[in-house]
C-alpha cells in the first residue's frame, strides 16, 4: 500500500458497514468486545489485504500473519495461562475465528491447529514445553484423520499402526491434511487393533503425534498436493505413510486401555463444529458487508442500485439470516463452556444452520454484485468458494441432520 493511501477495506467503504447485531450484554462482555476488536482490527487491517493478493494466486499464508497471530495471542485462546495462553473459553475461540474468517477463512481455521492440538505428552514436562509452544505460535500441527475411504465415517480409517520393538510402524494413506508441509507435527489417527467382541467400531483407534520439520515429510511419508476450487491459505495433502516408524511415545496417552484414545478426543469434535459455524457466519458476513458497500456506489439506470427494493430486501433477509447464525453459535458454544446438557446437539444445529446460511448469503451477495460478482475482482467469489466448503468438512450437513434427528427421536 502506497504511503498516504487508505487501506484496501476502507477504499472499498467497509469502514461504515459493520453487520453484527448487538448480542446480550451478560454475553458479549467488555473484555470479549475488546478482544473482538482487536481481532476485527488485525482481519481487516492486516488479513484481508494479504487475502486478496494471494489467495487468487493460490498461495499459502504468509509467515509473518502467522508470527502477528501469535503475538496476539490467537494460537493460545484455549491453553491455559500457566503455560502462556489466555486460558479463555470456546465462546472466545469462536468470536475471534469469526472475525478472521471474514477476512480469509483459512487463517480462522488455522488456529485450530494451534491452542493445545498435538499436546497430550504422557510426560508432564513435555507436555508443558508443548503447551507453550502451542498458545505462541510455535506449534502448529497437521491433523491426518480422514482416509479416501474413511471421511464422515472415520470409524473406518484403515490406517494401521502396529508394534515393533520399542516403538510402532505405522501404513496406510491419509487425505484432507491441510498444512501438512508446513506444519510442525502431523496429529494422526491409525487403528492399532481390530475392535474386539462387543466393541464398536471406533475402538481399536488411537492419536499418535508424529513431529516434523517445517517444509518436509518425515521418512515414510510422502504427500501429493490436493488441486481444491477454494480454500486456498493452506494447501492441503494427501499423504502415503510406508513403514513411517514412531516412538513408543508417540501415542497420545489417554489413561485407557489401548485403542480407546479415539473416544476420548472425541470431546472436541463440538468445539470444532462450533468454530465452523462461526468460520461460515464470518464468510456470510463479509458477503453481505461487502455487498451493502457495492450496493451503496454501484449506479443502473441513474440510481445506486441499493434505491432498489428487491435487492434492499435481499439484504435484509441475508442480515436476519446472519443475526440468526451468529445467535446458534453462540448458544453452542456458551453450552460447551458450561458443561451444560445438549452442548454436542446444539453444535450440530449451529454447524447445520451456518454453513447452510453462509452457502446461501454468499451466493445472493455474488447476485448483487451481478457479473462483477463472477470475476477475481471482488473478495465475494473467495467467500462464495470458501462457503460451500462449510457445508461439507467437519461432518457434512447430512451428518449433522442425524446427530439432530438422532437425538429427537431418542427413546
């Protein structure tokens, strides 16, 4: 940006349009609006520039935004603050990542991958050591959970690990790994035994962390970039592991019996469907703000074509729909802070409705924007793209349509 020249979001008139109702005041206290701004403040100022420039390029995110993150503090929202973190709760991890993804989604969901993913030491000095890597940035991980044939049902995953020795040899093939190349550690699913009598499915799977160099694959592994129509900020791998050997500690203990440390991680998976429906109320956001700008200065017929009523009232069913998502999310999340009873359900819903609503708005914002919408020009096809996905990862909206009826119909 030359010296002098306002910056990208104000030049575009976002400085006047902020989208989000006011929410409760119980909830949305001075210490979480201040943290909201500060993360609005970094997505706008800071994101979005870097969004537009290099996600039509295709490019991963940049070193530095990664560096500001966690000077700020955003890769350690859930780490407690004995080991550096602002020991906050999931309604603080969703405010923030809704604010980043409405500058790029990949940098909302790349702390995901930070805040205490890939910590679980058996040794408590090293879990420390991890921890505070983790919450600073320093730590940022991979998960490889899905397989080609082991998505939504990860119960599935063929992937094996077996013992030899001291330690485990694992083999399989492992799909969907965003940042792989990049990342610190790969958080890996594998199934160590076949689930026994009795058992479900699931048992028999376990977590192992297998630590990397940035920029490389371990030995045993080998990765063939995945050609994705958005999602761009990370690219994303699938990886062959063959006779990839770990250490004995590399099995993320749970204090079971082993092959039940998949049931217990299972625990974040409502957080983790909580943050994509705050990742797709963002995208949905920056739709729509951006929408009201162009609206505001695009002139048909001799008139801004907001002075139309029909595009005045789609706005206005694209606001309620984003109030509406906005307010599930942070239902969800307030329940998984509380322990509280439903939080998994309401996560579903929340996840459902938002990425439903992010698909939606994003696509009637690309409307209003007409053939200007369909070209490179404009920041609303990147939220178009990056929204479709919402609908599909972390449990597609079919999944979370069972996860709800399942419990309605529960006897």
């Amino acid at each position: 940006m030359s010296e002098g020249q306002s910056p990208t979001w104000k030049r575009r008139g976002l400085d006047e349009v902020r989208t989000e109702a006011p929410l409760a005041a119980p909830l949305l206290t001075p210490e979480r609006r201040a943290l909201q701004d500060t993360a609005r403040a970094f997505a706008m100022e800071e994101v979005l520039p870097v969004a537009d420039e290099l996600d039509p390029r295709r490019e991963d995110i940049p070193q530095s935004l990664l560096d500001r993150m966690g000077e700020l503090g955003f890769f350690g929202i859930l780490v407690d603050a004995e080991h550096g973190g602002l020991g906050l709760g999931v309604v603080e991890y969703c405010l923030v990542s809704e604010e980043l993804a409405r500058a790029w989604m990949s940098v909302g969901s790349i702390i995901a991958r930070g805040n205490g993913t890939g910590c679980a030491s058996p040794d408590p000095e090293r879990r420390a050591e991890l921890l505070r890597a983790s919450a600073a940035g320093r730590y940022i991980g991979a998960i490889a959970f899905s397989e080609p044939h082991a998505g939504s049902d990860l119960a599935g995953v063929e992937c094996t690990a077996r013992h030899d020795g001291d330690g485990w040899v694992v083999d399989g093939t492992k799909r969907w790994v965003g940042h792989a190349l990049s990342a610190d550690f790969l958080h890996l699913l594998a199934r160590t035994r076949p689930p026994r009598e009795g058992e479900s499915r699931s048992d028999g799977l376990e977590l192992f962390l297998v630590p990397k160099e940035r920029g490389s694959f371990p030995d045993g592994v080998t990765g063939t970039p995945i050609d994705k129509i958005g999602y761009f900020g990370l690219t994303t791998w699938e990886l062959q592991l063959d006779g990839l050997r770990l250490p004995a500690d590399a099995l993320q203990d749970t204090g079971q019996d082993e092959g039940q440390g998949f049931k217990d991680s299972l625990r974040w998976l409502g957080t983790a469907r909580v943050q994509t429906a705050a990742r797709a109320v963002g995208l949905a956001r920056g739709a729509l703000e951006d929408a009201v700008a162009y609206s505001r200065r695009r002139e048909q017929f001799g008139h801004p074509i907001a002075d139309q009523q029909a595009l005045r009232h789609k706005l206005a069913d694209m606001a309620a729909a984003v109030d509406a998502a906005r307010t599930l999310w942070w239902q969800a999340a307030w329940l998984l802070d509380e322990g509280a009873p439903g939080g998994d359900v309401a996560a579903s819903s929340a996840k459902l409705f938002a990425s439903e609503t992010a698909e939606r708005v994003t696509s009637d914002a690309l409307q209003i924007f007409g053939g200007n919408g369909y070209t490179t020009e404009h920041s609303v096809e990147r939220y178009w793209r990056d929204a479709r996905l919402t609908t599909i990862f972390e449990g597609t909206s079919e999944i979370q349509r069972k996860i709800i009826s399942d419990a309605l119909l529960k006897p």
